[in-house]
C-alpha cells in the first residue's frame, strides 16, 4: 500500500511536534525547575500555581476558554511572566493533564486488596476525573504524555494485574477496555448535562415537544419493543449506568482469570470480598 504524501506531515511540523513534545516532557520530569533570568518574573509565581490556576480556569470555562493571557490575568501577572515557567499553551495542557491525574488519596493503602475492588477503585476515581475536569475529554490522549503521576497510576493499576495468569497485552487490553468504559459514559454523561444549557431547551421541553411525535410514530405498531419498555426504562443516572456496564465488564475479565486459574491448577489471586455499591 502507497501512502499519498499530501498526507504525511511536513519537515517542519515533525520538528516542532517533537520539539514541542521534548519541552513537555523535560518539564513534567524536571519537577518544574527551570534556570530563572536575573529579571525574573512576580515573587510567589511557580510552575506548580500557573497549572492550578489553568486547571480551575479550565473547569470554570472549557478548554476553548483556556490561553496564556487568560491564565496571566487570573494569576495578576503579564502574560510573558508565564513563558519563563512554560513555553507555550500546548506544553501547559500537558502538565494540566498530569497534574489532575495525580491521586486524591494515597494508594499505598489500596495496595494488596482484590484485583477487582482495584479495578472498581480505578473506574469511579476516573469516572470523577472526567466528571469533575470534563475539559480532559478534549485533550487527544490516543498517545499519552507519559508524566510521572500518570505512570504512577499505570503502575498502580498493573501491580493489581499482576499474578493472575494474563499475558502483558490482556492486562493492558484489560485496562483500556475499562477506560474506554468509564470515558464513553462521562462523556455522554457530560453532553447530557451541556444540552440544555447549549440549546436553551429545558429537558421537560425537549421530551413534551418530541413526546407526540413519538407516540403517532408507534400507533401502527412499527416499534413495539419500544412501545413495551417501561417508564423507568431511561430513568438511570450517568453514574448507574457506567457502573452497569463496569460489572459485566469486569464479570467477564474474571472469568477470563478463573479460566487460567484452573488450566494452570492453580487459585486465583483474590482478596476480600469487595463491597457492592
């Protein structure tokens, strides 16, 4: 197969993609120390406050909200203090990203328990991560920033993995698959929540102005499993239904461990009973 070179990036563009890429990293691995000029910029100012700030700016008005200038304002700052710390908005979101993927707690007291109640711990932290910052549904992460709390985290994740007969690519797939989960459904979760205000239509509105359309659409019988649901049938929350969808996923991967378990003669790893929400 030929690939048409209109395709393929420019020189250039690779150039500065991995220059740009080279900048997140050293700054996500350097713990924010940078060299200062002997003009430096406002006393108290650091890496770690432009981030927070951009994150609670973020949170507050969207990504498409987010720039240097608008971060330089809320800190009380001029905008070319910022690029002593960070090069550039790309870079910035990077170390956000990062940075909201840090723990609330401390995992060390979750080491060593069920390798599902881990999972379920994984899903709902991530599931409040999108929920909480939904501007991180925007950000491609299809080839992740490697910064050191999300290894952290990946770490963590595949210690829980790790002595129940998968191969390295199941425990990723495994892993992926529950984020891929709890993604899809806090990403729904949120349009849900932006449609009224995006559209001005109430919720009560959209339904009693769709409600008749619905209902001659299923007079001449064209639809009656949707005719026979329940009222209740749409009455679940986001939460619930993520939470529907990670009990069947992770009954699956179970029997998928309990099948290696007894291939190779052997229990598999489990710990105490994880408590059901």
């Amino acid at each position: 197969m030929t690939t048409d070179p209109a395709d393929q990036p420019a020189a250039d563009e690779t150039g500065e993609g991995l220059a740009k890429l080279t900048r997140s990293l050293d700054l996500l691995w350097s713990g924010g120390e940078r060299p200062r000029p002997a003009r430096g910029p406002k006393p108290g100012l650091t890496l770690e406050r432009i981030v927070v700030t951009a994150i609670d700016l973020a949170d507050r008005e969207g990504l498409g909200a987010l720039s240097m200038r608008k971060v330089a304002g809320e800190l009380g700052v001029g905008t070319m203090s910022l690029y002593r710390y960070v090069p550039g908005k790309g870079e910035l979101i990077d170390l956000m990203v990062d940075h909201v993927n840090g723990p609330e707690e401390d995992l060390a007291e979750r080491r060593g328990r069920d390798w599902r109640a881990t999972m379920e711990f994984i899903a709902e932290s991530s599931w409040t991560l999108y929920t909480t910052h939904s501007w991180i549904l925007q950000v491609n992460q299809a080839r992740p920033i490697l910064g050191p709390n999300s290894m952290a985290g990946f770490e963590f994740a595949l210690e829980a993995l790790d002595g129940l007969g998968l191969s390295g690519q199941e425990r990723v797939g495994l892993l992926v698959s529950l984020d891929n989960l709890v993604t899809g459904a806090a990403r729904s979760h949120v349009l849900y929540q932006q449609a009224a205000q995006q559209s001005g239509v109430t919720d009560e509105e959209f339904w009693n102005t769709q409600g008749p359309y619905v209902v001659r659409a299923m007079r001449d019988g064209a639809f009656p499993l949707m005719e026979a649901l329940p009222e209740d049938a749409f009455s679940a929350t986001g939460e619930e239904i993520m939470r529907f969808g990670l009990e069947a996923l992770l009954d699956g991967f179970a029997a998928l461990i309990a099948s290696r378990a007894g291939r190779d003669g052997a229990a598999p790893a489990t710990g105490p009973e994880p408590p059901r929400t």
